[in-house]
C-alpha cells in the first residue's frame, strides 16, 4: 500500500461519517419544509442529488 493509499484508509471512517452527516441533516432540513413529507421518497431523492454531486466531483477530477 502506497503513501496515498494509506492517507485515503485513514480517512475512510472520517469521510463516511461525514456523508452520513450530510444526509441526515438534509432529511432533518426536509421535515422541517414539508411536515407531511414520505421518508422513503424524500431518502431516495437526497441520495439521488448526492450522487449526481460525487459524479460531478468525480468528472472534475477525472478531467485534472
């Protein structure tokens, strides 16, 4: 395992904790909009534009 690959692994608890942070708080901001909102769907939704997001970033940097 590489320096970089080593870094990264160090990060993987920290960063999964983060999107999971992410995530919760959105469904929370979510509530908070529509009180009568279907958790499921509103789930499925968020986890939607999140991955349109890591898609994005994943372009960028395939394009760096």
């Amino acid at each position: 395992m590489d320096e970089t690959q080593k870094g990264v692994q160090s990060l993987r608890n920290e960063i999964r904790r983060e999107v999971r942070a992410i995530f919760k708080m959105n469904m929370t901001f979510e509530g908070w909009s529509v009180p009568e909102m279907d958790d499921e769907e509103a789930a499925q939704k968020i986890i939607e534009v999140m991955q349109e997001a890591l898609d994005e970033l994943k372009k960028e940097n395939e394009e760096n």
